[in-house]
C-alpha cells in the first residue's frame, strides 16, 4: 500500500508581521481509516487525590477528623468520577465515604473516628472508583485502585499518671525505633542520590513493613539511596525528597528486595531513624563534562541549553522526556525544522542511535538528561534552571536510573555524564500576541509566554503510520498546529501561529482541541522551516496549560488563498517524487473527507481503482480540507 509522509503549514502575512500560521505536521497515508466509537480508557492523571490529613495527636475516645479530596481538572468534555474512599488505621477498615466528582470540581472526604488503644496509628485511604469521559459518539472510562500517602496519628490515654504508660510515652517515633533498633539488625550510616521508589517494588515494601517489630509505627514512606557501590531500600516517615541524602538508621533482617523479575538489581532494606537532604551545588556544563568522576552521585544546578523530546508508551503510564544539555544555545531550527521527520524517526525505532540524531551534534561537552514521568511534556529547545542527579553509566545510580528506562536511549559510554532530572524552569518573557505583531523581529529566538484562546489540531503520527498497516511500536508523538489570539480578533494581524510536539496520549488519529491557555514558547523565523514559505514568524510551543473554555468567536475575512501553494510546498518537501499540480483524481474519481466530533479524519473514494498518483492527489486535498475546518471556525 502505498503511503506519504506529509506536513503542512499555512501562513498568511502582512508585511512583515504575523496574520495567520497554521502547521500540522503529520504523516499522511493512502486510505485513511473510518472513526472508531468503541469504549475506551481515559488517562487517569486527570484525577487528582490528595493526601490523607489528620491531627498530629488525640486523646482516647476523642474524635479524630481523617480527610482528603479529589479533583477533576476543567476539561472541555464532560468527565465525572464515582468514588469510594475506605479509612484504615494499621490496616484496619475504620469507615467509607462515596462521592460523585464533575470536571472542574474538587470534592472533599470527611470521616471521623475515636480510637479505644493508645499508641501510634499509621491512617491512608484506599479509593476505588470509575473514571469517565463522555463524547458525542464516544465513551472512554478507566477503573481506579489507589492508595494515599498515609500520616501517623498518636492516640494519647490521658488517664495515664505517667506518660510512660502509654505505649511508646513521649518518646517521638524515631526514639521509639531507636529503643528496639537492637531487634533490627546492625545501625548504618552513609549517603548517596536519592531516588523516589519504583512502584514495581511497592507490594515487597509493604510485607517488608509488616515485619517491623510489634509497637513500631509501619513507616508511610520509602525511598532508593544509591551510594558509591550499593543500592538501599530507605523506609522513614517521611515523604522523600529526590536529590542528595544522608542518612542514619538500622539494617533489617531481611532479604534483600528484588527490582522485578526481568533485572537483577537488589536493594538493601534499611529502616532509618535520621534523614538529612543537601541543597545542590552550582556548575557549568564543561565543567562536569570534563570531571564526571568528581560529580557522580553530585546533586547539581545548571544554568544552561536544553533540548528534549518526549514520547508517550501506549502500554503503561510511561512517558519519557530525553534531552542534552549544554554550555551553549542550541538554534531551535536543528530539531524544529522537520519536526514531522523528527517524529517519524523515533516512532520507527527508538534507541540511543536515534535519539542522538534528533538531539543533534553531540561533539561538544554535553550532558545527556532523562527524566522519566507520567506527565505529558512537550519538545523543547531553550534556556534552562535545571536540576537533577549526575551519574554514570556503570555506576549503582547509573544502573537504576536504566532500569526504569523502557527503551534503550541512555548512552552507555562510562565518560558521558547522564542527568536524572528533578526539576527545570525557564524564565520566559511575558508579553501579548499583539506585542508579538507588531514587531516579530524583536523577540525572535526569545522564550515568551502569553495567555489566549487556542484552537489546535493535534495528530497521532503513530496511527497515521498504523493505518497503512505498517506495525509500529506501542509508542507515540503527537504534533499540534493551530492559531491563538488574545482578544477579539479585528484583523488576521492580531492571530499568532503555534506548533508543537509533545507525550500526550491520544487514542485518535485527528483531534481538534480548543480552550484558553498559558502558551510559552520561543518565537521562530518561518524560513527556519524546511521549504520554501513565505516571510513570517511562528510560536514553537514549549508548554501549552490550559486554563479553561473557548467562547465561540467570529474571525471575519480570513482567506485559505495560499493553501494549495503551501501544501505542495510542504508535499516536495516530505515526498518530492509525487505530483501536486491536481488535486482531483486523475481517474475521475472525486474524493470526499469526513470528520467525526473527535477530528478523526477519514476518506472515502467512489472509486476504488485509485492509482499511486491519485492517492496522492487525495493527500492533497484531505490537508486542505483540514485547513478549511480551522478557517471554518472563526468564519
């Protein structure tokens, strides 16, 4: 079956300043597929719920307020949840409460409690429940199964003459280890990278929890310390903080805990008593470059150049952001340039080969950076704060941080630094699109940061690709192309053009997405894009926040006069070999495009005999047609 990589991009200028630019990047195919309605899961990350709150002490027979909420972000479809919050005290049940949660609400869970046994308490919820989100002809829903962080609770007899009558007294939890740290095993003392917990390990944690000594409080948290030849299980009371640790505390007597069944890493279980974190250090790029060995494990601050892509797994909640990290800025046309290309290289085969290619030129001092989430991130190319963990590739922290890794991106070269990054901001420059209009040239190669009504199409490379019955693997990179203004728009001058790439999951092959946003990105030379444009600017789209609902608006006078120019522009640049100077059907056959409430583009031909050429031809058309959709919304 034959099938074209395509992009597309619109732009419709004044001068010298912005009107109207439109990009969607895609991979386009002959016989597109039909929509599909059939149920499927939502992503679960829109709920949020929050920790268990309690009082820090309370008498017997005193009634304890144990509480917590969840959240449902404002989303433009409608999404709900139907939840039961289940109250325990050292596992054991105490009370539910349902409640019903809409989008844009946050519902709160109260449960009250009088305990009759003095001593400490460790309280979480476990919440179960259904997530829906409900379209015009589809419905996606997902189970949910979690449990809070939980919080300790002391429970006071306050008929008690002394107050070591109570179980454990006054003695704070950490003393109370302390006292039978004997029954623990031999005390420890050392430090190293700290490192939230995998989740693949929880289910050992817990058993590992139940073997603490009766009168011990179950440690709520746990975290992984790699030190310089050896990796620890760290159980404490608090929640952990990801960066450089120190810490004090008792070995257990206990086997040592096993990553999963495909690695071989362990880690020493430790109880600690005492848990002190480092603020980083400051250094340039250059500097770790050419001295890792003095900054493994090190906790560090770059100020410095990122560039990053991020690709969403299909098959769990993994989504990885892998970047570099230098000294010097990196032009944002090496990776934006044909983002479309970029994107198809790493859906067909992601690895440390690929992914060096799309990062660029690797010869100066760099750092490779990784950061695996569940949060959807977006391609970047800008001027950062970054902080994170140095390691090596061979080294215990270097060795975990690759366990988590799905896909084999991380170099394994022992000279070359790698980053496990905790956090990263970049100060962009507030402004207005009409400030951006007005005069373009001024903020070019700036990251600026505006908020606007946003219409955008977003597009699955992955399924486009799919749809031609090529086998991809289960991993995505969704491209976004749309217009944003900030008031109501008298002339085409006052819209701005934005693109984007980004981790978010999305399950069909066209989406229109609408709504206000904080849009921050970095504003570019449309000649910075592969082929031949016409002179203007764009917005590339580093982060896209949404903020709330679009009003409808009315764009008057807005024109698609350059569509087909742009279009076969865009087609010789992914395919120069196909004819565009028709967009009819050679054979005669017509083409007619269709789209559901989703955006999902589908094609139909009434004449099944197409040749190579006319699929062509239809490609043409199907971008043209998609073109006419974005117009058509303000029209």
């Amino acid at each position: 079956m034959c099938s074209t990589r395509f992009s597309f991009y619109m732009s419709l200028l004044k001068k010298d300043k912005i009107i109207s630019v439109i990009l969607v990047s895609v991979v386009v195919l002959a016989g597109l597929t039909a929509p599909v309605t059939a149920q499927e899961e939502v992503d679960t990350s829109e709920l949020k719920i929050s920790e268990v709150t309690t009082p820090s002490e309370v008498d017997i027979d005193e009634k304890a307020e144990l509480a917590s909420d969840a959240t449902i972000s404002d989303l433009p479809a409608d999404w709900s949840a139907q939840l039961k919050f289940t109250a325990y005290a050292n596992n054991s049940k105490l009370g539910t409460q349902e409640v019903s949660v809409e989008d844009g609400e946050t519902v709160d869970v109260s449960l009250s409690h009088s305990f009759e046994e003095a001593g400490p308490k460790e309280i979480y919820f476990e919440v179960t429940g259904e997530l829906t989100r409900e379209g015009a002809l589809t419905e996606q829903s997902s189970s949910i199964d979690r449990t809070t962080p939980s919080k300790i609770i002391n429970i006071v007899d306050p008929s008690s003459t002394k107050t070591g009558d109570t179980p454990g007294g006054d003695e704070s939890i950490g003393d109370q280890v302390d006292s039978t740290s004997d029954k623990l095993g031999p005390e420890i003392s050392t430090e190293g990278a700290a490192f939230v917990a995998p989740g693949s390990i929880q289910d050992q944690v817990d058993d590992l929890r139940e073997t603490l000594p009766l009168g011990e409080d179950r440690v709520s948290h746990a975290f992984v310390l790699a030190t310089s030849d050896n990796l620890y299980l760290v159980l404490t009371d608090k929640e952990p903080v990801e960066g450089y640790a120190s810490i004090q505390g008792t070995e257990l007597d206990a086997n040592e805990i096993s990553l999963d069944r495909r690695n071989s890493l362990e880690f020493k279980p430790v109880r600690a008593t005492g848990v002190e974190y480092q603020e980083p250090s400051k250094a340039s790029v250059g500097r770790v470059y050419r001295n890792t060995d003095d900054y493994r494990r090190d906790y560090v601050e770059f100020t410095a150049n990122h560039r990053s892509i991020a690709i969403d797994d299909e098959q769990s909640d993994y989504k990885l952001t892998t970047g570099v990290l230098v000294d010097d800025p990196i032009e944002s046309e090496e990776l934006f340039r044909t983002i479309g290309g970029q994107s198809h290289a790493m859906l067909d085969q992601l690895n440390r080969d690929t992914v060096g290619g799309v990062l660029g030129d690797l010869s100066r001092p760099h750092i490779i950076t990784t950061e695996p989430d569940t949060k959807a991130r977006y391609w970047q190319n800008t001027a950062v704060t970054m902080t994170g963990i140095v390691t090596s590739p061979e080294s215990p922290a270097g060795e975990f941080i690759r366990s988590q890794q799905k896909y084999n991106t991380l170099p394994t070269d022992p000279d070359t630094p790698v980053l496990y990054v905790t956090n990263s901001q970049y100060n962009p420059q507030s402004v207005s699109i009409s400030e951006i209009s007005e005069d373009p040239s001024a903020y070019e190669g700036d990251t600026v940061q505006f908020e606007s009504s946003l219409y955008m199409k977003t597009i699955s490379s992955k399924r486009i690709i799919e749809s031609t019955g090529t086998k991809m693997p289960p991993i995505d990179t969704v491209l976004h192309g749309g217009v944003a203004w900030d008031r109501q728009p008298d002339t085409r001058d006052d819209l701005v053009g934005v693109i984007a790439a980004s981790s978010i999951t999305q399950n069909q092959l066209s989406k229109e997405r609408t709504g206000t946003y904080k849009v921050t990105g970095e504003v570019i030379s449309t000649d910075k894009i592969k082929g031949n444009l016409s002179q203007g600017y764009v917005l590339i789209a580093y982060n896209l926040e949404r903020t709330g609902d679009l009003d409808t608006t009315s764009i008057s006078d807005l024109s698609v006069q350059q569509s087909s120019k742009i279009s076969k522009v865009l087609q010789r640049q992914t395919n120069p070999t196909i004819e565009t100077s028709d967009s009819s059907s050679p054979d005669g056959g017509t083409t007619a495009e269709s789209t559901n409430s989703d955006g999902v583009l589908g094609d139909t031909t009434d004449n099944e005999s197409n040749t190579e050429s006319s699929r062509g031809n239809d490609i043409v058309s199907t971008m043209s047609e998609l073109v006419k959709q974005i117009v058509d919304l303000f029209s």
